[in-house]
C-alpha cells in the first residue's frame, strides 16, 4: 500500500488494522506518534496515510497539479498570495520548537496573526501549507489530531523515483497524474512490473508478488472503512461494486462503510460505541446465504478485536 486514505480517521485506523491482520487500533496510533506513519494531504486534495520515508517525494510529485487547480477555489476565500505567504510565516512561527497544536488553536494563531480563519479559509490554509510539506499531522492531543512543522516531526529521507501499480488509469486516477506522466511511471519501473491483459486493457503489478488462491469454502469477508482503497483506488470499479449498487449509486458508494463477501461489495454497515462494547450495524444490499452471514460475522468480530471491545452485531 502506497497509501491509505484518511479523513476519516478512526475509518482510517481500521483500513490500517484491515491489512494487518494480529493489528489492535493502539498499535496504528502508536506507529503515528513514533513516525512511522504519516497523515498529510499528498495527493488529489485529500487526506492520507503515508509511510514516513515517502512523504516528502510524493509531496514534490503529486501535490503542484492539485495546487494549481485549486486557485480559483482561493480566490473565493480571498486567500491571495499574501495571506497565504502571512500564514506560512503565523504557522511556522507558532509551530517553532517541536510544538504541536490542534486545528482551533492553529486557527487561533492565525486570526492573531492577522490573517482570518473563518469558513473554508482555515482548512484550506492548512491544506494549502500541508501540500507544500510546511506541515503534517502529528500525535493527537486528547481526541483532537495536532498540526507539527515536517522538517522537526520527520528526520531527512531519501529521493525515489517514479512507480506505479494497476492500470494506467487507475494509476492516474489514484494519484491525481495525468496519463502521460503514468505512462513514463510504468516505462521507468521497467523489469520491476509485470503485465497482462485481460477485456482488452493491460494490468501491472509486482514482478513476483503473489497470486490470489483460488476461493474455497468457507466464504470470505471483510469490513471495509469508508473511503478505503480497495474500492476508490480504481477508476473502474466493477470488479467490486455492481451497477447499480444498494441504495446509492457505485460512485457515492465508496463513502460508505462497506460489507464485502468473496471480493464483491453486498452492503455497507456502521458502528456505535455504547461504554465498553462496539454495535455493529448490517446493511445488506442483496440476499446473502447463512454462510455468508457467519463470514459476515467472523469479520465484524475481528473489528471487535482491533478495538479491543465485544461486539455486538445487528
């Protein structure tokens, strides 16, 4: 996983937990405070997990496209270049010396600093300063994530070149490049890809990475958070959705939390936290058999574990 989409993030935590399977959700937040891990906005304008040796190259490479589309949206919030460059100044300057600060208190900072955080200013701001690798996300202060400068919260890493997995469209989708640049992304992994086609398009991925078993009984489930990769990663998502799916059409689906039986989406699914127990509420969009409601829920008992509470399904 390159990365891992995060604004919501406890969804967030799980999507990490999903991909390690002895994983509790502590553990991610304690990989997030030692560094290990990284939440910043480093593609298409939206939050993500990243590992830490990777912020600062995906950051150079993917964020002046959303940059430059986002300068009509500034405009708007009569964010100019000198508020921007004023809030670079509060930010740095209020962040200085290993602080970290939650958003309020870095809103707080910048209407001192003469520079309003009202509306949409203030997170476009933070966006805006975040995709310039000025800021990151670091520990979270009670339940409330604070805001550090890169350059203290991370050591120096190293440069890398340009990959890509999946299709080329999916590649420039999931990253926010365009085709062009996808294209010389394949071309420059070179040996370390492989291809096949299949329905008329070529797919890449790994040189030797494993081939998924053929599926035998029992049937196969997992919970998916919203937003999760499995599903928004691709720009043609058929594999895994139908059309139409549920309630709500294929594309507004991947918001959802989302129920998949044997690699296909059948519903969606929430959860409440009642004192020390998880609910787990299920929403299945097309008939499932008895075994397939058992896989159901072996995974949200799983869920139950990496939150360390008994689970209660409904």
């Amino acid at each position: 996983m390159g990365a891992i989409q995060a604004q919501d993030y406890l969804g967030s935590l799980w999507a990490v937990g999903l991909r390690l399977p002895s994983a509790v959700e502590s553990e991610i937040e304690e990989a997030v405070a030692a560094r290990i891990i990284v939440r910043t906005w480093p593609m298409r304008g939206t939050l993500h997990f990243v590992p830490a040796a990777d912020v600062r190259w995906m950051l150079r490479l993917l964020t002046p496209r959303v940059i430059a589309r986002s300068a009509g949206r500034y405009r708007e919030l009569s964010l100019d270049v000198a508020a921007l460059s004023r809030s670079r100044k509060v930010v740095t300057r209020a962040l200085a010396g290993g602080r970290g600060l939650t958003r309020p208190e870095v809103y707080a900072e910048l209407q001192r600093g003469g520079v309003s955080p009202e509306g949409q200013r203030g997170i476009h701001i933070l966006g805006h300063l975040a995709q310039h690798g000025l800021i990151c996300f670091g520990p979270r202060k009670g339940k409330q994530a604070t805001f550090v400068l890169l350059e203290e919260w991370l050591p120096p890493s190293g440069d890398i070149s340009r990959h890509g997995p999946a299709t080329v469209h999916d590649f420039a989708w999931w990253t926010g490049l365009v085709i062009k640049e996808a294209q010389e992304a394949i071309a420059a992994a070179g040996s370390a890809l492989v291809s096949e086609s299949s329905e008329g398009r070529r797919w890449f991925s790994a040189a030797g990475g494993a081939r998924p078993a053929t599926r035998s009984k029992p049937r196969a489930a997992v919970l998916l958070p919203p937003w999760d990769e499995y599903v928004v990663a691709y720009k043609d998502r058929s594999a895994a959705l139908d059309r139409p799916v549920g309630p709500v059409g294929p594309l507004y689906a991947i918001g959802f939390s989302l129920v998949v039986i044997d690699g296909r989406v059948r519903g969606s699914w929430r959860r409440a936290l009642a004192g020390s127990t998880a609910r787990v509420s299920l929403d299945f969009w097309t008939r499932v058999t008895r075994e397939e409601r058992r896989a159901v829920e072996r995974a949200a008992q799983r869920y139950g574990r990496f939150l360390g509470r008994p689970v209660q399904i409904a």
